[in-house]
C-alpha cells in the first residue's frame, strides 16, 4: 500500500485512534470549554447527547488557512464542494451522507444568525473573514428542535470575535499568492470600563483564480457596537459585502484533458451585494433567567449574465426574529438549563426574468430542557412546533395563466438524549432526534408538471457516541442511522414544469447511516497529532434508483495533520486530506465509473516575530490534477470543474 494511500484509510484510523487512546495522560486540569450551540446562548460546555467539534482562532492560524471553506474542509462528516477552488460562493457543505450540491440540509449560522438562503444559493461562507473568527462549532447530526429548518444533517455556528472590558487590539494583515491573489484585512477591537466596545473590520480580496475568466472581487466591511450592563447587554451590528465573480463553467472531461484552465463561457459572470443589519441584546430579568434575541434584515442584490440577453437581475431579502429565555435550576445533581424560544423567518426571492418571485414565512416554537437525572446521568429533551407558508406570485395554472398559488405546513419535532460520564475521563451518549427541512423557491419551480410545491422533508436519526478526554489529548467516536420521508432530491428521469428533462421530487423514503472518529494527541512538546475518519453509506429506498447509492457522497474520508515546534516561535504543519471513490453527481443510476479517491497534501510555516507573524502556506504539495465536482449530464456527457494544481501563498501580519 502506498503512502498516499494509506494516509486517509480506514487502517489508518485506526492506527491513530490507537496511539490517540493509549497515550497515557491525566484526565486533571481541564480548561473549560465555552460553546452557544448547545442551548443557543453562550456558557460552559455541557454534557449534552450530541457531538460538538470546537475550531478554535489558534486551531485556524496555525493552519494557515485563509477561508471559512478550508478551516470546514479538514473536519470529521463534513463534504465540500468548490466549484471555483477560490473558497468563496461557489461553495456547498454537506454532512450526514447527503450530497455535497445539496446545500440546504447542513444549517450554516454567523453568530447565531442563519447564512443559508431561500433559493438552491449556497451560504456566503466568504462573508466571514477568518481573521473575526473566534471560534467555529460543528455539531453533529439533525438538530431539528433547536434550529428548526435546513439542520438535517448539521449545524455549523461561526462565532466572531469581540472585545472585552479594558481591552484593545487588533491586526493588520496583507497576503499574496498564485494567480495574482491579494488579500488584505484590518481590524480593531476596544472595550471600555463603562460597558462599551466596539469592533471595526475590513477585507479586501482580488484572485485571478486557477481558471480563465475566473477573477473575483470581494470587499467586506463589518462593524458592530455593544454595550454591557449590570444586568445583560445590548448590540447593533452592521455588515456590507461586494462579491464580485466571473464565471468559468464546467468542461467536459475531454476538454480537461487539453486545457484545465480553459472556459467555454468567456463573459459570464454573477456579482453579489449583500447588506446586512443586525440587533439584539440580553437581560437577567430573575437570577439565572436570561431573555435573549436578535433581529436581523439582510438583503442581497445580484446582476448576473450568461452569455445571451440582457443581464438578468435578482433580489434576495430575509428577515428574522428569534426571542428565547434561558435559565438554569438549582438540583440535588447539579444544574439544570432550560430554553425556550420562538423563530420567525420572512423571506423574498425575485429573479423576473427566470420566472420566479416567491415569498416564505416560517415560524416555530421551541423548549428544551438539559436535566442532570444522577451526578453522572444527564438527560436532554426537546420539541418544537414549526409551520410554514410559502407564495409563488408566477405560478402556472392548468392553461398555463400566471395565478398566484399558497400553501402551508405544520409539523412537529421532538429529541430526546441520554449522556453519561462514566469517570473523569469516558463519557458516552444516546440520543434520538428529528430534523426537517421545507422546499425552496428553486427546487419548487423545477419540480413535476401538476406539484405546485414539494412536500416537506423530515427525518428520524439515532446516534449513539463514546468519548475519551484527558490533559493533552482527545478522542470522539460516534455511530448513527438516519431514515428519511420524502427527501427532496433531483430526478434525471423525471420532467419539470417547464418542460424540460430532470425535476425536483420527493423521494418515498431514503437511508443513511455512518461511522465518525475524530481525535487529537500532543505527542510531545513539540509535536502534537491530529486526526479524522468517517465512513458514510447513504442510499436511496425508494423511487427510480432503489438500491442506488446517493451521487457524490464519498464513503470514506478523513484528514490527518501535525503541528511541528522544533524551533522557538516557529510553527509548521502538514495535513492530509482524504476523499474517497463516489458516483458522479447526477449518476442516480450508478452505471458510470466512480471519480477516483483523492489524497491532498498541505503545508503551513508561521513565524512569530514580537507582534509580526509571517507565514508562508503550499496547497495541493503533489500536484494532484483534480476536480471538486465531477457530473453526469441528462445527455450522458461528463463534465467537471477543474481545481488548482499546486500553488503557494505568503503573508505577512502585524498584532496590536
């Protein structure tokens, strides 16, 4: 077995988790973790029934990764798919064995507020500067009841950071690379003694990208103001993007072969506006009883163009409420926390020109309760009652007359877990929950002739997980199944309302079920071990393709890395990322040959001089000519979107 191959295998699993859990170490002097996915408002970690990875700012740096998409791509069940290799908007997640082109069944939240669209629109993972980062949290699996819509498979938290009382700094940071890439970030950060603070950051990104008329254009500017009292705080937050991107298409296969970087589509593009205002605030109203909430209002303007025509225009708008009350209840075993909330999301989306002008209202009302049953046996508990209604203001009627049609859902959410600390090092948990998500304005206009709206999707999952924790050094397993009803999918065989072949459906019923390893070593002073595995198998039930593997979801991956510090105030690291063999996205059928597993090499130099950092960063070390999407067309062409060879990034930052 060769190196490349070995390094992501099931064997070499293993082989870590091996090392990882007989590495001998105390379970003592444990720094508590502070998290906010766990009940939606910020405190001490919990023994909760679900799996959470934190990505720390350190865990970030010492990568070298400069986007949100490379820190999520080395990460246990998580998939990506790039369809630029820039790491911007043409990005998709995707965890729990769904495909990695369906981007609304993993949750994606920026301090707690939903990044995910009404619309097939990936979430702008580049509107997040990993420079604001203060940490991301990854949580494992359906969580239905606390984030309602869309966290099927997931939910992914990033958390920015903020300044404290008496605290000023920030950063100025400038990087250069292949394909002419130019970055450049500042920002700022004070906290005053009478509760006021503010922080200010900015970033500006141009990259020619690996293709041609792949440029791309980014400007971020976010600000936010708070002020903290006796009793709570308050906060106002304001963030404007321009996300400029010239479109490259796929290519078949073929012409891949002459000239990866080549476009057949010279003059298209799409460039995005995004403004966002955010509110919100919290209050002690009784002892250990918070009211928290935030109201936000984003609005996305694009201008895109395809080649014929006129450019076509199109208007996104969301706005969101989402009150909630947290408290905590003095027991005999310890505390108990319980929250309880209430979501409003209204939504618009208009594109004129394609036929769409769609409105979505959804709500939901929420309680969970995290109860310790024994000193060592804690139970978690939660529902939630969600509804929704959608309008489609340019709906056909059987003569093909515009009409508006409405229509509504209702439908209920429960979970239930069980987490046990076994001593002060294992701890194991149960859990069973419910997830959901509701058709969006695309996947409803491109469905069947006759289905004026897909029905919701819902599923029913059982994970069941052991973890090992000491001083340096951390291991996570876990196991779930999870069984779908009317998954929402695209069917090739299918016709749409427009006539043409390929609809979205919904799928009778649909299977997953996986296994995740996730673990960390300091092996020494100087060196410390990272590693991943997760074995998915997802298929479908029911339908066309019964029997048939889900297109694009790879059954093996995984990542390992090292972080080396032989010499003072150096830090290297190397990682290897692994995806393995799966169908071509749209071979429901499963009758072409699978896109080859893929093993990637990075490496990572930091070196801390004072308050200057400089760091010099190798992506895709072999050279490994590949494509992060590879497809299956209806007319039975293969095509796919070439990624970056090897190519080199440098930088230089100054910390105040």
């Amino acid at each position: 077995m060769s190196f490349k191959s070995f390094a992501l295998s099931p064997l070499s699993a293993a082989v870590i988790s091996i090392a990882l859990t007989h590495t001998a170490v105390a379970a003592d002097e444990k720094i508590e973790t502070v998290v906010v996915s766990a009940t939606r408002s910020e405190g001490p970690q919990m023994p909760v029934a679900t799996q959470i990875k934190i990505i720390t700012a350190e865990d970030i740096r010492v990568s070298g990764v400069t986007t949100v998409t490379e820190a999520l791509r080395t990460q246990a069940g998580i998939q990506i798919v790039d369809m630029d290799g820039s790491g911007g908007r043409s990005v998709t997640v995707a965890m729990r064995g769904f495909s990695a082109t369906a981007a609304n069944n993993t949750l994606v939240l920026v301090d707690g507020r939903k990044l995910n669209n009404p619309s097939l629109v990936g979430p702008a993972l580049n509107s997040v500067s990993v420079k604001d980062i203060e940490r991301i949290e990854v949580i494992q699996g359906s969580a239905g009841v606390l984030y309602g819509d869309q966290a099927v498979g997931g939910v992914i938290n990033v958390i920015t950071r903020r300044a404290a009382a008496g605290e000023f700094n920030g950063s100025v940071s400038a990087e250069a690379g292949t394909a002419n890439l130019e970055n450049y970030t500042a920002s700022v950060r004070q906290g005053f003694e009478n509760g006021l603070s503010y922080s200010l950051s900015a970033q500006k990104r141009n990259a020619d990208n690996y293709r041609d008329n792949n440029q791309s254009a980014l400007t971020n500017v976010l600000g936010n103001i708070s002020f903290n009292f006796d009793s709570g705080k308050v906060f106002i937050e304001k963030q404007s993007v321009k996300d400029d991107l010239n479109l490259a298409g796929n290519l078949l296969d073929r012409e891949a072969t002459i000239n990866r970087r080549m476009t057949k589509t010279p003059t298209d593009y799409s460039n995005l506006e995004t403004d966002l205002t955010r509110v919100g605030g919290e209050v002690e109203f009784v002892k250990n009883w918070r009211l928290l909430g935030e109201y936000s209002d984003r609005e996305d303007d694009s201008l895109a163009y395809f080649g014929y025509g006129d450019p076509t225009p199109g208007e996104m708008k969301v706005k969101t409420i989402t009150p909630r009350i947290v408290g905590s209840i003095s027991t005999a075993n310890g505390n108990s926390v319980v929250t309880v909330g209430y979501d409003r999301s209204e939504s618009s989306y208009q594109v004129i020109s394609w036929g769409i002008d769609t409105d979505q209202n959804a709500e939901g009302y929420y309680a969970q309760v995290i109860y310790p049953l024994t000193q060592k046996l804690t139970a978690s508990v939660g529902a939630r009652r969600a509804s929704v209604e959608d309008t489609n203001h340019l709906a056909y009627d059987i003569n093909f007359n515009v009409v508006e049609k409405v229509r509504s859902i209702d439908l209920n959410a429960t979970e239930l877990g069980l987490s046990y600390q076994i001593d002060d090092a294992w701890s194991v948990f149960a859990r069973t929950a419910d997830g959901f998500r509701f058709g969006n304005a695309d996947e409803n206009g491109a469905s069947a002739p006759g289905i004026d709206f897909l029905d919701e999707q819902t599923s029913d999952s059982q994970e069941l997980g052991v973890a090992w924790s000491g001083k340096t050094a951390n291991v996570k397993y876990s196991v779930y199944q999870m069984a779908l009803e009317n998954e929402i999918v695209y069917d090739t065989l299918s016709s749409n309302n427009y006539g043409g072949f390929g609809a979205n459906i919904n799928l009778p019923k649909s299977e997953r079920k996986g296994f995740l390893f996730d673990g960390d070593v300091k092996l020494s002073e100087q060196i410390t071990l990272r590693g991943n595995y997760t074995n998915t198998d997802a298929w479908l039930t029911a339908g066309n393709f019964k029997g048939k593997d889900v297109p694009y979801v790879a059954k093996n991956a995984g990542n390992i890395g090292l972080v080396f510090n032989f010499v003072e105030n150096v830090t290297a690291s190397i990682d290897a990322n692994y995806t393995g063999s799966r169908y071509r996205n749209g071979d429901a059928a499963n009758v072409i040959a699978k896109v080859e597993a893929l093993t990637l090499f990075n490496f990572n130099i930091l070196w801390d001089i004072k308050d200057i950092e400089l760091g010099f960063r190798v992506k895709n070390i072999t050279n490994e000519k590949y494509a992060d999407f590879n497809g299956y067309s209806i007319s039975g062409k293969l095509y796919q979107y070439p990624q970056p060879e090897r190519n080199y990034s440098a930088h230089v930052s100054y910390r105040f």
